[in-house]
C-alpha cells in the first residue's frame, strides 16, 4: 500500500496532536521536565507510535486491535495528565478545554477505528 498507516486519519490527527503536546509543553516548570512534561510527551507520542506499529501487523486483525486498544490507553492517559496539567497551574483553562477537547475526539476515533476492524473480523 502506498501510504500504509500515514494515510489512515487517526494517525494523522493523533500525529499532528504530539506536536501540539510538545509545544504546549515547552512552557511547563524546569522542575517537571522528567515528571508530568516527560509522561504527557510519552502518552501523546504513543498513540501514533502504537497505531502505525499496529498496521504493520495488520493481516492479523486481532493483532492490529490490540494495538489501538493500547493507542486508546495512552490517549486517555494524555485526558488524567491534562487535568493534572491544568490543575497545577501548567497551562491555562483555553489550552486545556482545546488539548481536551482534541484528545476526547481522538479516544472517540480510536473507539470507532477498533469497532470498524472487530466487524471485518
């Protein structure tokens, strides 16, 4: 397949999100460099990470669903270190609601991804 995983819509918008992550959290404290900036980097990263490794091994169906269940962990990982982010004052009350906001929507594509491929199973 030509554009394999790049093509597929939840890769592209979870991928474009990381990078959303990354600057959001560039304004985080010094301090939480290796404890809540490090976490949500690694949880938004996953999600793109774990769907692309996924449909490496999509001809097993079951395969490629475990995947995106673990994608689905991440992103709503990424929703706890949101709050917490907001919560301790790291970002403000508009960057929450839009990284929030964007994340529920991928956890809602995610969802919708794994129910389409449990029925071609």
């Amino acid at each position: 397949m030509a554009g394999g995983f790049k093509e597929l819509q939840i890769y592209q918008r979870s991928y474009a999100a990381v990078k959303a992550v990354y600057a959001m959290t560039e304004q985080f404290p010094a301090r939480e460099r290796y404890g809540v900036t490090d976490q949500l980097r690694r949880a938004s990263l996953s999600i793109p990470l774990n769907i692309a490794e996924g449909y490496g091994k999509k001809e097993s169906q079951s395969e490629f669903n475990r995947y995106l269940r673990i994608a689905l962990g991440s992103a709503n990982e990424v929703l706890v270190l949101l709050d917490f982010a907001k919560d301790m004052s790291f970002i403000s009350e508009e960057k929450h609601k839009k990284a929030y906001g964007e994340y529920e929507e991928i956890c809602k594509m995610i969802n919708a991804f794994i129910q389409r491929t449990k029925t071609k199973h």
